[in-house]
C-alpha cells in the first residue's frame, strides 16, 4: 500500500534580517523527498503521514538546521549566518558555488581584503595579491591606470588585457566602480573557469559583484580619506657644478679645452658669471610639487523583505605632482531588487561615472635636458621664454595662464536590468541587458610659446568619443540532488555589440588665446575635419554541466561557441570546450584519522579559449585620403591604408593545461594552494611586415605561436588567534615562463624583436662588456675605436662588430618571478597592516641613462664616467666631437640604457583603531574606525633614487602617498 503523505508549508528566513531566503535546500531527513523554497523562501513539501518526521535545511553561507515537524502544518525557520561557510562562497561564471566544489583555478578577494589599501583603482588595491596576476603601475599622472596580466602574455600584437564582468555584464572601465560598492571579486585563471565567457576570457576573467540592499533597518556608511603625494623616488640630473665639469672634459678630449683658462672657449660670457656666481637651477624642483589625493564616499542600504536598495555616491580628486595635471571623478551607484511575486523577480544595478581631468604635456624630458646654468626668469623677475636666447625653450612654460590646456571630460553610464524567473524549485531562468554609454569630450589648445609649438603658431584641436555597448543575455540554470548526486546544469545565449563614433577637429594660428579650443573656424592655417565610425557584434551560445558526488568526486565540463563580425567569412565561428575534474582526498575514509589535516583537494583542467581582440575591419583593405593637385588646383586622392585585408582572418586559439592542490592544516591555521600550468596558443592574431614593393606596410594573418608555464602558491596562515590578539601573514609567489614557440617566417623577426623561445618584449642589442682602457688602445683600434669607448662583445670571434652576427637578446621586461607577503595584527580595537610586494628578474630600458649627452651641449645624467684619471668601466668619455645620436647609433650607446629592474617595495603600511561598540553607540554610530596609511613607501632596487615599476621611463613618477581616513557606520 502507498504510503500516507501530509502537506508541510513553511518559510525560511535570515536569523539577522529576517529576509526570506530563495534556494534553500530542504529534505525529509533519511528519505530522498525534498523541496527548494522560492523567491520568498517560502517552500510546500509532502512529508510522510505519521512517526517521527524531521526536515533539514541547508544553504550556502548558513548553519544547516534539523527541525521536527511533529503535528505542525506550518513552519517558520530562522537560519543562522555562518561566517566560515560565507567565505566559502565563489562567485563563477553565470553563478556560485561553494569553495570546497570549485574545480578550476580561482582566487576570491572579499570586501575586507578591498579595504586593506583604498585607491581610486580596485586593481591597484590588489596589487601582489592574486597568484598569476602581474598587476603595475603605468604612470604617476593623475588618473592614471594600471596594466593587468593574467598569466603572461599570449598574444603579440592582439590585446592581453583581462575581461571584467561588473554584476554579469561586461563593462572595461574598472576604474569607474568604487572600491566601496564592492562586495567581492574572482579572479577565473584557467581555461576550464574562463571557457564558459569564451573568447573574452581568453586572458582571464575578473568577475566584480557590488552590494545589495538588505531588508531590516536602512544602514549608512561613511569612507573618506585625505592624502599627501610627494615624489620621493625620482632620478636627478647633473647640477651646474657636473655640468660644467661634462663640458670641460668633453672639450679636453678634443684638445679645446685645457684647464679653466680656456673657458671662455666653451661657456657664453653669461655662463660664465654664472659659474662664478654659483647659480645651478634645478628645474625640476621647479616644476614638481606636493600632490593630493582624496575619496569621499557616502552608502545607504536598506528595504523590506521584498524591495532592497543599495545606493552610494563617491568623489574623487588628485591633484598630480605637476601642476595642471589633475582628476575631478563623481560617481553615482543605484542597486535595486525587487520580489513581484514568489517566482518573479526584477532588478537593477546602474552607475553613472563623471570625470573631468587636465592633463599636462610632460615636462621632464626637457626639464632634464636644459643648461642648468641658466635661470628661468630674466632681470625683470618675467619668465624667460627661451633663457639666455639659447635653443630650449623654458620648461616652465606651460604653466603661463591661458597658454596650454587639455581638458578630457567624460560621462559614462552603465546600467545592467535583470528578470529572474524561478520555472521550478529546480530551475530558474535569468535575463540580463546591460548597457553601456561613453561620451568623451577631448579639448587642446597649444600657444605658440609651449612645449609642442616652440614658437611656431598656436594649434587647437577638438575630439569627440561616442561609445555605446549593449548586451542581452539569457541564463538558465538547473540545479538538483538525488542522494548523494547532486547536477547543475547552465545554458547561455549572449548579444554583445559594440558601436563607437568619433569626430576631430583641428586648426593652427588662432589668433586670440583665450578662445582656447572652441572657435575653431578663427584659425586660419591647416583646419581639418575628421570622423570614424566603427561597429562590432559578437553571438555566442553556452552550455555547462556541473556534477557532485557526496561533494568528494567533482566534474564540469563547459562548450561555448562564439561567432564574431570581426573575422573573416568562414572563419567567424569557433567553439571552445573544456574539462575539469577534482577529488577531495578529505572526504575518503582513510583521511579520517589524520586530524591536522583540515582540507585537501586535487584539481585538473584543460580548455581551449580564443581571441579575436583586433581591430575591426582588418579583414578589409581601406582607401585613405591623400593631398593631391592637377597643375596648380588641389584636388582630393586616395590610396590604399597601410593595412592590406586579409580574407581569412581567423580566431587565436589558445589551450591551457591546469593542475592544482588546495589544502589546509591545523583546523585551517595553515590553507593555501599551488597551481600548476601549461598554455599554448596557436594562429597568433600578428601583424607581419610586408615588402615596400607590395604598396602596403603590415597585414593581420593567424601565424606563430607562443607559450606560457608557469606556477602559482598562495598560502595564508592564522599564526594567533586570542581574543584580544589577531595576527595572520599571507604570502604568494607565482613564475611564469613566456616564450614564442613559432612566427611567420623562419627563424625570428629581427625588426618587430621577436624572437622563437623568449618572451614577447625583449631588449635585443650589442652586449657591453665595459669601456676600452688606455691598455687595451691597440686591440680597440682594431674594431676602430680608442680607450674611452664602449666595448662589446665580439659574439662569433671574427674580429669585427655587425648588427647581423654579434646582437642578441640581452633580457626582457618580464620577471623571472613575483612574489608579495602581506601581514595584518591587531590588538583589541587597534590593526596594523603591512604589504611587501616584489618583482625579480626582469630588465628596463632606463629612460635616465639616455640623458647622457657626450658633448655637454645638453645637461646629462650623473654617470661615472671614463677619463684618463678615472679608468671607469660604466660610461664613455665625454667628446665634444661626439654627438648623442652618433654614440647611440654608432658606437653602442644603446647599450647603456639596459639595467637590472629586479625590486622590492614596501606597498602600503596602515595603522588604525576601530573604537568600542559601547562607545560607538553613545555616539550615535554602530562603527568607527580611523586610520593613517602609507603607499609606495620604500623601494629596494639596483637603480638608485628610482622606482622601476615604471618600467624604465622618467617621466611622471609614481608617487609616495600617505593619507588619514575615517570610515563610519549607521
């Protein structure tokens, strides 16, 4: 006989908020009956009629629960937060899941871990953080970005920039969303965890999820920080008193001068006073100054058990190391999600982003280059344009007011609207539009007197940027247990296009400066007029499959298929599939009695991703136009662009191999994990060079290949946990190996430096091995040089120096490895934090060192360099008889840029105090905190006064910042 069953109706909510909880797992203890509760976490289940009847509930991030139903009709279940459960939670690719069920390579950073070090990049933030991730700084100017590599280079001329996925939709700008709207990141790393976004995550995936509102009582909070920027690490060049002393030898070399008799010889009758007078004008401490850079962030949550809405407002404001350069952001954030009923949901998660930044022409390199006997104001106390009528003209000015402006104002709004759907208990479907709208204004006037014009006619111009990104998705996902099986199962339809219009104008000698750049059709000279116009889509279709056995024996397998207008007819489609599987050794019977073992788990995965981040229409041969006349009459021509189509442009094809091992011990004192490697891409997106007689210049084909291994540990230890005191030390240490496998032709690519089995950017020059001494006069005579210069090796021993036989690869601008340690104590309500970052092995092309100017025309870098009383190996002799191009490209001069980039940094110190709760409340507060912090505040490097993060360039340095903050609660 069938077995008597009774209908149990019943609610689960938040034991905190008590708001309804959707997804909840809920089953017949000892029997496979179960239901899941809606949008509301309301649930109905048939349970049998009779005995002792007991329902379990479970869900990710709280404490499974067992109740009784005894004779009860109608339950109501609170269920309580766990926090170690909570961390556990990664979001993945069109879902979540727990940590322990994550079968790929994968790194969560939480909102604490955001918090560490505020900067008005998130990425920034997280610098040294994330095994596999290479992340630097490009600049010191205000607003400026950071590069972010996942893994090592994989294409040549492609992009290799991560995609970002804000709230499930694309969006490029991450320096738009506030480190304070965050709730978490993921960083998807291999194949089989960036196969389900296809092409895009073909160099990894950052996934960004903002807050929500929450039901309960409306919360505010309150972040604001004020900093001081100040350049500390900055390379100086000679004073007056070197560069007098440059001169003096470089004209004793060519017998012009003998001793300060003859300086009259070398030195205009002013230098000359000035010698005497002991003027030394140090430009660029005219030109640098104290930086500021301060955040203001207000957020508001709140709602009921239906309506939830998290809203936030932020400014932003640096204020560069140069004057004229600095960044106004102000963004806006509304999240909203909405229950309509107990199966449908809606929401809304939107932010509008406002900058407003001038920039600066950088004014180092001629700051570096001019006579610093000179002083950059005549006698009349007025800034000299060109000081003493020589042939620089004053660094300073662009500083006069109304002479130079480049303004760059830009409003971006991204908005992304949802409609979730919950079919069945067990199956949902979700559909996503995100729209993304850019507008960028671009005005530039340059006065005659500026850096650019050098007194020729003033020139304006006026830019325009028009973007538009809008993309649909359709999302269904199924989840379901039987026993001890549990499957999840997503599939994917996806619409992206991307549409750009732009529009520039320009014109020279507009007469009247204060019109700056409007007024365009006041300049008489060259005006011109030019607009683009460039569109993209991309379809793709996704399937995943997820399989759990007794949460021991883990398998995904995932297949996308991306088709993109950007490639050729024929070649547009491409499908990617991938494979994962882990075991979790924890969860056998023989790991039962080996307690220091808290977790232990192996992963395995191979997947194919693809690239097709190119410019558009590179399958097509363009016309351009060009100036042409017939006898004495202009008439408009056109000719073939630079760029020949190619026809059967294809997809870059990359497969990645992965192996991983997460473990922890001592009930998780001890947890980290190490991955493990191997990407191979083939069909390179390469631009080759093409012959001159051809009539074009380059052409996108898929040739070559490259590769990347590599190995990535993260470890984090809870070395004391008292009740009063807290330390933890985490550390990473992650190596890559990139190397190009094959190019187009045989051999290398001598003119792009690409070179089969090294790095994609390498130096490739003459080897220096020191500067000729006065002993070895004979043998430099042979290759037709004299002591003083530089020497190189002689790599095939024929006796002479060529470009075809005795170059080669010198270094490149890739570590060997990086690694950080980042360690946070705290003691009662006081914290200290301490990050250590370092990146080894690699090389630059130090930008400073190509000051050196042979003649002493110029100033030059503090070099020690060759003379008869100072036999140095390190720089040549100053010759007057020399010039700089002719030392570079004649005599090896090149060869002296190359220096050692390995460096260490002290990333960021912070000390702060969180008051008591008790004392918090009497203030009418639920939190408080202050804090002092210190970023980029030591740097161990072979270079001297120099922050090689920069990658060799001296232009706007990275700056030392130590800022005050607050943040409160309500």
């Amino acid at each position: 006989m069938a077995q008597q069953t009774r209908q149990v109706q019943g609610r689960v909510i938040d034991g905190t908020t008590s708001e309804g909880l959707p997804g909840v797992t809920v089953i017949v203890k000892n029997s496979t009956l179960g239901a899941t509760t809606d949008g509301d976490g309301n649930f109905t289940l048939a349970v049998p009629e009779g005995g002792d009847v007991a329902l379990t509930f479970s869900y990710i991030g709280y404490v499974p629960q067992t109740v009784s139903v005894g004779s009860q009709t109608k339950l109501k279940i609170a269920l309580k937060s766990d926090q170690k459960a909570l961390d556990e939670v990664v979001v993945i690719g069109y879902g979540q899941v727990k940590k322990s069920d994550v079968t790929g390579a994968i790194v969560s950073v939480k909102e604490e871990d955001l918090k560490k070090v505020p900067s008005a990049n998130v990425m920034e933030t997280l610098q040294g953080r994330l095994p596999g991730v290479d992340i630097t700084r490009s600049s010191g100017s205000a607003g400026s970005g950071v590069n972010i590599a996942v893994r090592g280079n994989r294409s040549i001329t492609a992009q290799n920039g991560p995609l970002f996925i804000v709230d499930g939709v694309q969006y490029n700008s991450i320096q738009d969303i506030n480190p304070n709207d965050i709730q978490s990141m993921e960083v998807l790393k291999d194949a089989a965890s960036t196969a389900i976004y296809g092409s895009r995550g073909a160099n990894g995936v950052i996934i960004v999820t903002t807050k929500k509102g929450a039901s309960g009582q409306p919360r505010v909070t309150i972040n604001s920080y004020y900093g001081i920027t100040d350049a500390v690490y900055y390379p100086r060049v000679s004073s007056a008193q070197e560069y007098v002393a440059q001169k003096r030898e470089a004209n004793r070399t060519t017998g012009n001068w003998n001793s300060p008799a003859d300086d009259s010889k070398i030195f205009t009758p002013l230098e000359i006073q000035n010698i005497a007078d002991g003027v030394s004008t140090n430009w660029m401490n005219k030109l640098l100054r104290q930086g500021v850079q301060q955040e203001h962030q207000i957020g508001l949550s709140g709602g009921s058990d239906k309506t939830k809405i998290y809203a936030s407002f932020d400014y932003f404001n640096e204020q560069g190391l140069f004057r004229m350069d600095d960044l106004n952001r102000y963004s806006i954030r509304f999240n909203l999600d909405q229950e309509i009923n107990a199966k449908v949901r809606v929401g809304l998660q939107s932010q509008l982003t406002y900058f407003n930044q001038n920039r600066r022409r950088d004014p180092t390199n001629q700051a570096n280059k001019i006579n610093p006997l000179l002083t950059p104001y005549d006698e009349n106390g007025n800034l000299a344009v060109f000081p003493n009528a020589g042939n620089f003209i004053n660094p300073l000015i662009d500083e006069q007011p109304g002479n130079y402006q480049n303004n760059v104002r830009t409003t971006r709004t991204f908005t992304t609207g949802y409609v979730s759907y919950q079919i069945l208990p067990s199956l949902n479907l979700r559909s996503n539009l995100g729209l993304t709208l850019s507008n960028t204004r671009t005005g530039i006037y340059q006065g005659s007197n500026t850096l650019d014009r050098n007194g020729s006619v003033a020139q304006s111009a006026y830019g325009t940027d028009f973007l538009t990104n809008w993309s649909w998705e359709n999302i269904l996902n199924y989840n379901k247990t039987f026993g001890d099986h549990t499957i999840s199962a997503t599939g994917v339809t996806s619409l992206l296009t991307f549409n750009t219009e732009n529009s520039n104008a320009q014109g020279r000698n507009q007469l009247l400066d204060y019109q700056g750049y409007y007024a365009l059709a006041n300049a008489n000279q060259q005006v011109g007029i030019n607009s683009g116009y460039v569109d993209s889509k991309l379809i793709s279709f996704t399937g995943r499959v997820q399989y759990n056995f007794k949460s021991r024996y883990l398998l995904t397998l995932t297949g996308r298929s991306d088709g993109s207008s950007v490639l050729a007819p024929g070649n547009k489609w491409a499908f990617f599939p991938s494979a994962a599987v882990a075991w979790r050794i924890i969860e056998e019977d023989f790991m039962k009695g080996l307690t220091p073992i808290t977790d232990l788990k192996l992963r395995a995965s191979y997947g194919r991703a693809g690239n097709y981040d190119i410019p558009a229409y590179s399958t097509q041969s363009l016309l351009v136009r060009i100036p042409f006349a017939f006898g004495e009459s202009s008439a408009p021509a056109y000719t073939f662009a630079n760029r020949i189509g190619n026809k059967a442009l294809g997809w870059e094809l990359s497969n990645t191999l992965n192996f991983g091992l997460d473990f922890a011990f001592l009930q998780n004192r001890l947890a980290g994990s190490v991955d493990v490697y191997d990407t191979r891409t083939s069909d390179l997106l390469l631009n080759r060079v093409l012959p001159a007689t051809s009539g074009y210049s380059v052409v996108t084909e898929n040739a070559g290949k490259t590769r990347n291994r590599g190995i990535e540990v993260g470890l984090n230890a809870r070395v004391v946990e008292t009740e009063n005191f807290r330390w933890n030390v985490g550390a990473t240490w992650f190596k890559n190996k990139e190397e190009i496998t094959a190019l187009t032709i045989s051999g290398n690519d001598v003119s792009n430096l690409w070179f089969v089995g090294s790095p994609v950017s390498v130096f490739y020059d003459y080897e220096k091995i020191g500067i000729w001494q006065t002993s070895e006069a004979d043998e430099a005579k042979t290759f037709g040089q004299k002591p003083g210069q530089i020497k190189v090796r002689d790599l095939n021993g024929d006796g002479r120096i060529t470009a075809t036989d005795d170059r080669k690869v010198l270094g490149s601008r890739v570590p060997k490895w990086s690694g950080s340690l980042n360690t946070d104590v705290s003691y009662k309500g006081f914290d200290l934090s301490l990050q250590f970052f370092a990146r080894i092995g690699q090389m630059l092309n130090y930008e400073y060192n190509g000051f050196f100017d042979p003649q002493g025309t110029e100033n030059s870098s503090r070099q020690n360099y060759w003379t008869p009383e100072n036999p140095s190996n390190d720089f040549p002799r100053p010759d007057a008889s020399l010039s700089k191009s002719t030392l570079r490209n004649g005599l090896y001069g090149s060869t002296l840029d190359y220096e050692n980039g390995s460096y260490a940094k002290l990333r960021a110190a912070t000390l702060g105090y969180t008051f008591p709760a008790g004392l918090a409340s009497r203030l009418h507060m639920s939190s408080l905190r202050v804090y002092v912090q210190g970023k980029n505040l030591y740097t161990w490097s072979h270079i001297d006064n120099y922050d090689p993060e920069r990658g060799g360039a001296i232009t706007t340095p990275i700056p030392r910042v130590v800022t005050a903050g607050i943040n409160l609660g309500f």
